[in-house]
C-alpha cells in the first residue's frame, strides 16, 4: 500500500467515524421509555423518581420549578461527537409525577 493510499484509507475513516450514528443512542433510549412506563406511573412519588435516577445510576440534577432532571452520558461516541439521554420528569404541586420524558442530546467539542 503506498503512502497515498494510506492517507486515503486513513481519511476515510476519519469522515466515517465523524457521521452521526444513532442507532444504539437510539435503543438505549427505547429501554429506559419502557422502564419509566413500568416503573414511573402517573402519580408515582418524588421519591420513588429519586429512587428510580439512583436505582439506576443516572445523574440527578437539582429540582426546578417543579422538574426533576436526570442524564445518562456517553451512551453512544462518535468521532467528536458524544450522545446522551436526557430524563425530564414533570410533578404536580403534590409532588407527584406528572410525566417522565427521555431525549437525546448531542455534545462535541
């Protein structure tokens, strides 16, 4: 393989591992729907929400105005690109949940 060659290949690569590739970003977010439906019902407790981020050993961000966040990082790398799942879960002034909502978001350099 000549010294062209190499760079080419080399090149390529480089392009390749740069394009977005959701796919496993995308399966892992479909699971922790599920568990959040199976889980995290309407009506379900700020704790029981807590227990769940720490169950499973997300992230938990501070409470605001009535939300309660989470993030799993790094779940899928691409190149410059690093993907993860973020959890929004929204309570009533009860403090019981209202909904859980996943999402995925995309951080580079």
């Amino acid at each position: 393989m000549t010294h062209r060659n190499v760079v080419a290949v080399a090149l390529a690569m480089l392009c390749c591992s740069c394009m977005p590739h959701r796919g496993d970003a995308e399966a892992q977010m479909k699971h922790w729907d599920a568990l959040i439906s199976r889980d995290l019902p309407r009506g379900a407790s700020s704790i029981d929400v807590e227990s769940f981020f720490a169950r499973h050993g997300l992230e938990a961000g501070p409470w605001s105005d009535g939300t309660m966040s989470a993030i799993e990082h790094d779940v899928e790398v691409n190149g410059f690109v690093s993907t993860s799942i973020s959890f929004l879960c929204r309570l009533d002034s009860t403090g019981h949940l209202e909904e859980c909502q996943t999402k995925l978001v995309s951080t580079g350099p």
